[in-house]
C-alpha cells in the first residue's frame, strides 16, 4: 500500500507542478493569468496521458506552454510504463524459487536482473521509438506541406511523444482533420500509439524471441524458442482483435454516415485510424459529434477496455476483459479452473480482474450521474462519451469539453487522475497485501442471478 500511496501522491505533484508552470505568464499568448481550472485541468490531461482539453493547444499556449505539455506527457508516460514494469518484477520477487524458473520457461515478461536495467530499457526504447517517429513527421510537414524547418522539427518531436505516450496533444486547432487523408502523417501516429500501447515487456519480449530466433537461423543452434508469456499473448491476441472489430464497425456503420463524402482509400484510413486511437490516444481526425450513436457506443467501449497492463494506454486493460471473459467461460462450460493459453490463472487474479472492472464500471457510471445534474442542457450521449473518454485516458471528445460547468471540469480531473493510477495501483495493492486469518466463517451460498 505504501507503494501504491507514493504512485499516486507523485502523480499529484507532478500535476501540481504543471499547473503552477502553465500558470506563469510565458505560458499564454494573451494578456493576464490563466485561470487556475484550465491550468489544472491542462496539467491533469497531460500528465494523465488524456488529451481533454479546455483550451485550444495550439493557439492559447506559447512555445513555452507548449514545452511544459510535452514534458508532463513524457514525465507521465515514462512514468506509468516503468512503474507497470517494475511492478511486474516486484511481484515475481516474491514468489518462490520453483515458480521462479516455472516463470523463466515461460519467458515471462520481467526478468529478475533489476530495476535499473528495466527503467534504463523503457528510456531507451521510448526514445529511439519518438526520435524515429519524429523524424519522418518532420520530413512529410517540411516535404508535402512547406513548414518552416524548425515548426516541422518541433511539430512532429510534439506529435511524435504525444502519440507514442497515447496523449492525443496537438499543436493544430482540428487536431489530425486537415491530414484526415494522408498517410504519411497517420500512419506513423498509428504505429507510435500501438507500440506505447503494448508497453515495454511486451516489445521487449517480441525482441528477445526475434532475435533467438534469428541466432538459431544463424548458428544452426536447436535450442529451442520459449513461448510468449501469457500476458504477452493476450495483450497481443486482445489488441489485434480490438483493432480488426473496431474497424469494422466504424466502416460498415459510417460507410454512408461521417464517411460518405470520402473516397475509398481515406475511408479505410480513417476507420482504421479512429480504431486505432479509441483505444487510449484520442487523436481524431474525424468529427466525432458527427458520429452515428452506434459508432459513439462502439468508440466508448473500446475506451473503457484500453491497452496493454504494461503500456501507456488507459482503460482497465485488455488483459483484464480477456481474463473475465475466460471466467466466464469456464463458469458457462462447467469447468473447475480457469485456463488460458494452457496455463492456470489463480482465482486471486481472477477477483483481480472483476476488482478492476466492477469499480471502473461504478466510477464511471457515478461521474454520469453527477455530470448529468450538472449539466441537464447537454446530451446524454454526449456526457457519457466525455465521462468514459475522461476515465479511460483516450481525449476524445464530442465538442463539449469547454461547455461544460467548473464542477463537471473538477470530475473530469478526478476521472482522469483515477483512471491512469486507479488499475495498475489498485492491482499492485490487492496482490501484495496480506491479511492472515487463523479461523473460518461458516459457508452459505446466496441466489445469484
């Protein structure tokens, strides 16, 4: 519980800390102070990796602004793939030394050399990945679009950690509407977003078996290659099968809808890039108050799942649906335990996941509640959109962020804040807590159903 209490204050302060900067008047393009809700409000959405805003990035903030946006992302997003990671390692510390090595077959995602070389890997692999990224963002802004050199550097360095940290910041008023048909600009802003999803261990894993792969090819060696982790296959299975049902919900439903006016080509891009960023980046480049009810419930649920445990996507994890989904089946089906990949997953995990989800569920179902009181002229469908997008870190909006009422702002802060630190906390408090009890209550079975 320690741990988890100093996550969440260093979160806090971290929030803290932006809003005082953002607060200055360097920060602003206009005269006087900013206000202390929208400096709060910008702060929370940056370091949480959400992308509400309440103010327009690219016309409201300075360079200035801009740089402590970009610094509280990469702060966040560092911040959260490590700790996911070191979690993961910590957790494995404790079992014992037979389930160490059963863990080691596994090629379990965490090894047991330290935290140093886990933090000094994440760094590495998050810098190459938005240098890389930037670099061809700059390239097509200075090639296609004539910007001035150092704007194309800086812009696609912005996107670039923004995407790769799933923030969904943009230094252009419409966000990705005016590249909504180019795929020089979404498609590396795709690719940036699904590896900050899968995170560090997943990535690293995928390496490791590569290259083994690729030494066995060479070396003529007949050792053989261990199996991905079971975390590692479902993140993986999960986001493949998020992406392909994403996007084929948002092409059939919007084939005549939002998308009627666009060619073939650029409605297959943007279905796969609204798939793609529902998840957690909250990029668009697409209007979503333009959106039929059913591709809104369908980008709504696809929020609440989120990403990968060990990335820097939201939500309650893929691996946490996949996990209630095989209990569910194995309740349905009569079995004793349940299996996944071929490997027992403890009842702990499993009261883990249901943990998880049921409070995701309760807070988000609260918050549309209240934001509904707060604000009876808006449309429900509309608050719930902001209510699930705000919870699950994705940025997405219908339009009415800056409408809504300081109370309704304050929510939307706390909505943000539980939702990067709620699922990863409240699992590392669940698995290391112990409580020891030296006698048993009597058993009694309630009606369920």
């Amino acid at each position: 519980m320690q741990a988890a209490r100093l996550t969440a204050g260093s979160f806090l302060l971290l929030i803290v800390i932006g809003a005082v900067l953002l607060s200055l008047p360097i920060s602003t393009r206009g005269e006087g102070s900013v206000p202390p809700l929208e400096g709060i409000f910008t702060a929370t959405s940056a370091v949480c990796l959400t992308g509400l805003v309440v103010v327009d990035t690219a016309t409201f903030w300075t360079p200035f602004g801009q740089a402590v946006i970009l610094g509280l992302i990469q702060v966040g997003g560092l911040g959260i793939m490590t700790l996911a990671s070191l979690t993961g390692m910590l957790l494995v510390r404790k079992v014992s030394i037979r389930s160490r090595r059963l863990a080691q077959a596994e090629s379990r995602p965490f090894s047991m050399g330290g935290a140093k070389r886990t933090i000094l890997a994440t760094v590495l692999l998050t810098v190459v990945t938005e240098a890389v990224m930037a670099l061809i963002l700059a390239w097509r802004f200075i090639t296609e679009y004539q910007l001035p050199v150092a704007y194309s550097l800086w812009s696609g360095t912005f996107h670039s950690i923004s995407a790769f940290n799933n923030a969904g910041f943009a230094l252009r008023s419409a966000n990705m509407i005016d590249f909504q048909d180019d795929w020089f600009i979404l498609s590396p802003i795709m690719i940036a977003v699904v590896l900050g999803g899968l995170g560090y261990s997943v990535l690293a894993e995928i390496v490791r078996r590569a290259r083994h792969r690729w030494r066995m090819r060479h070396s003529r060696s007949t050792t053989a290659v261990g199996h991905l982790s079971v975390t590692s296959r479902i993140t993986l299975i999960g986001t493949a099968v998020l992406l392909i049902a994403g996007f084929a919900i948002y092409l059939a439903v919007e084939w005549h809808g939002a998308f009627e006016e666009f060619g073939v080509g650029k409605k297959i891009l943007n279905a796969l890039f609204a798939t793609v960023t529902a998840r957690t980046a909250g990029f668009n480049a697409i209007d979503y108050s333009q959106l039929s009810d059913t591709s809104l419930l369908a980008t709504e649920g696809l929020m609440f799942v989120g990403g990968g445990s060990a990335g820097t996507a939201g939500g309650i994890k893929i691996t946490t649906i996949v996990v209630l989904l095989y209990a569910m089946w194995t309740e349905f089906s009569g079995e004793k335990e349940v299996i996944v990949s071929k490997r027992h997953v403890p009842d702990s995990v499993i009261r883990q996941a249901m943990t998880v989800a049921a409070a995701g569920a309760l807070v988000v179902w609260l918050s549309i509640v209240m934001l509904r009181v707060l604000n009876p002229h808006l449309d429900a469908d509309h608050v719930t959109f902001e209510v699930v997008s705000a919870f699950g870190t994705v940025g997405l909006s219908t339009g009415i962020t800056a409408a809504l009422t300081g109370p309704s702002q304050v929510i939307l802060c706390v909505l943000m804040y539980l939702g990067r630190i709620g699922p990863i906390t409240m699992v590392a408090a669940l698995a290391a807590r112990k409580t020891t009890r030296h006698f048993h209550y009597p058993e009694e079975r309630p009606l369920i159903g």
